[in-house]
C-alpha cells in the first residue's frame, strides 16, 4: 500500500517536491504529434503546423500556457520528418548509479498507483488527466511525487503539491476556464526527456550529442528501426542521424521493438561498446520483446520497466543470459502492472536518471520562481 503521507498540496508539505524540482528549469523534452501544440500552434509565438513533433522544447522562462524551443526551429531540434519517441544527451559510464532516482513521464492512459502523484495527477479533481504532460519521480519506493508540472496549475481536489511549470497544454490550462489550446485527451504527452539543456542562443545539446530513438515510419525512411538506437553526433539536430545499437545489441529479440524512453551512458565515441556503454531504456507496448521473462528475476517483462542493456546486465547485476534484463521494475517507480493484478500495465515512456547531486544545483532557482508565481 502507498504510502498517505505523499497525499499533500500545501506548499510547506511540498517543499521537498518543489525544492526537486529545480531541475524542471533544465529540463529538454519533446512531445507526441497528437498534442495540442501541433494542432493550435503556440499562442503568441508560433502557429499550428510550425513545429513538429521531432523538434526539442525547453520550459518558458515565465509562465506560459505552452511550451516553446530553446532556438528557433531547425536549430536546437532532432529535424526529423517523423516522430522522436526517446532523448538522451548522454552521460559518462562512471556516473552510472543504479540507485540514482528516476525521472519519468507516462502515457495517457497511465496512471499509477492509488495515493501516488501519477495518479492524483490522472483524477485530477475531476478536471480530466493531466499525467502524461507531466514528469516525476521515484527512488524505487513504490510510490512516486511529482516533479514537473505541464502548466504549473494546481486543480482544486487534487493533493500534489506546486510544481514547475513547463509550458506545456494541458486539460484545464491556466486561465480558467479552459482557453485554446485545447488539449485531445487530456493534453500533450511528453514523450522524450533529458534533465538538462542549454540556454545558449544558438542551441544545442549541453553534450555535444543527441542520441533518440525514433518512430517505426521515421526510422524506417531511414533504413533503422524503431528498436534502434541512433545518434546525432553534431549535437544541434540532423534529419540524417548515425546508428548507435540494434535491439538485438541490446539483447532485445530481433524485430518488432520500440524504444520508448532511454538513458544512454557512453564513453564519448558515439560507438555502442558493449560491457563499457550502458543503455536503460524502456519499450512501447506491442513491443515483441514484451512478455519475455526477465533473466535476473523471473517475471514478464512489460512497458511499466526500465530495462538495462544484456552486457551491463552481466557484467553490473550478474545476469548469466544474453538478454536485456529489468534494472527497475515498474512496480518499484509506482505503476500498475498485470504481475501485480491490475488489468493492464502503465507505461513509462519518458526517463532521465541523473546524479543526486546534479538535481540540487538549481534548488534555490525554483524555489523562488514558484513562490513568486503563488505571490
């Protein structure tokens, strides 16, 4: 059972969500082509049809009802013709911790445990679910809180404490009642995510490298697919990016894979080095590795998990086979899933795992920018 002492909305309750969510200021992310963004446009900056779904978006400096890039289109973004369903800039193999917290988004129909922020989020007070625009976050406790919020707004009823607002449309965007964007199915879904971007003019991944994963028509224009993972080495977005793994490299059964969320540690060659990379990722539904039994404990792997590559699972975790095997299970961040007796499984369809130190440097920062937004 979760935990009620997470069922809180004051602002002094919340001062440990809020005081983690500093990053959220940070944060690059992309969202899928049905959120509203794409079909309104942005109000006051772009209109419909002027950014895509493969294009990087960073949050407003000031509150905003959605979301703009950090540099005009086509410089910081993956300029692809199709979608980007994962983002990762990279980190070092030596920061890897597997107890470092996760950072996560769902889909829209994903809502988590009772009592969890997720699923606050998902009733939302009845205003409708604003989940999947949102990011949160888990130390594998089952139970998670929120971290970043798609527009900053509070409904009356629900339990989550402030958050930051990253500018994105959601069901009862503020001002209220509702005003255009109007957001299908609840609002946008925050698809791709990395906890860090650069405020630079000209853009441009803070590492000098993107690596993603893209949907099964996009990649396959491409001659990949959407099981593989690709890099852009240039950093600022290539509608010709480089290979980077296969599923199978991963230990994934060939074929029919879709990478859903990824965390990429490589040691700056932009080369898949098996047993020296690592790579955490999780898969879409329908995915044909879905179902599989873990190789470490057992169970079904399902959409809800963070999966670690076969060569980091052998050689980090003790794996004796020469699959992909679960670093996290969806249970430990929260999520519903069928091992546990719920009728379907949540997905996690966006990740980041930072180092905890990392997350503190922007505490103050966010701190002051939600109370002068309470003010």
């Amino acid at each position: 059972m979760v935990a009620s002492s997470f069922r809180r909305c004051a602002w002094g309750a919340g001062l440990t969500a809020a005081v983690f969510a500093g990053t959220a200021q940070g944060q690059s992310f992309s969202i899928d082509g049905l959120s509203p963004e794409f079909t309104v446009g942005v109000l006051g900056v772009a209109p419909a049809g002027s950014i895509l779904p493969g294009e990087i978006f960073t949050p407003l400096a000031a509150f905003g009802p959605v979301a703009t890039p950090v540099a005009p289109p086509g410089v910081f973004a993956i300029n692809l013709p199709g979608e980007v369903n994962a983002l990762s800039f990279g980190r070092a193999p030596a920061s890897f911790n597997a107890n470092d917290w996760a950072h996560f988004s769902l889909d829209r129909g994903s809502a988590g445990l009772t009592g969890t922020a997720s699923a606050n989020e998902f009733n939302n007070g009845g205003f409708g679910s604003e989940q999947s625009s949102d990011v949160f976050r888990s130390v594998f406790n089952s139970t998670n809180t929120i971290f970043a919020d798609g527009d900053g707004v509070v409904q009356f009823g629900n339990p989550n404490p402030a958050a930051f607002p990253l500018g994105t449309g959601e069901f009862a965007t503020f001002p209220f009642p509702p005003q255009p964007p109007i957001p299908p199915a609840g609002g946008a879904d925050l698809d791709a995510l990395d906890l860090r971007f650069n405020a630079n003019a000209q853009g441009g991944s803070p590492t000098g490298t993107i690596f993603m994963s893209v949907d099964a028509s996009t990649a396959g224009s491409l001659g990949f697919s959407a099981g593989d993972v690709l890099v852009d080495p240039s950093g600022i977005g290539t509608a010709n990016p480089n290979f980077y793994a296969s599923d199978v490299a991963l230990g994934l059964f060939p074929g029919g894979n879709d990478i859903d969320a990824l965390v990429v540690f490589d040691n700056g060659d932009n080369q898949y080095v098996p047993g020296i990379d690592i790579v955490l990722f999780s898969l879409a539904p329908g995915s044909s590795h879905l179902g599989q039994l873990d190789p470490i404990t057992g169970v079904a792997i399902n959409e809800g998990d963070i999966l670690i590559d076969a060569a980091s699972a052998q050689n980090l975790l003790g794996s004796l086979g020469p699959n992909a095997a679960i670093l996290h299970t969806a249970e430990s961040l929260g999520l519903r899933t069928t091992r546990a007796g719920f009728a379907g499984n949540d997905n996690l369809n966006a990740l980041d795992i930072p180092e905890p130190g990392a997350l503190t440097l922007f505490a103050a920062a966010a701190l002051a920018a939600i109370r002068r937004r309470k003010r």
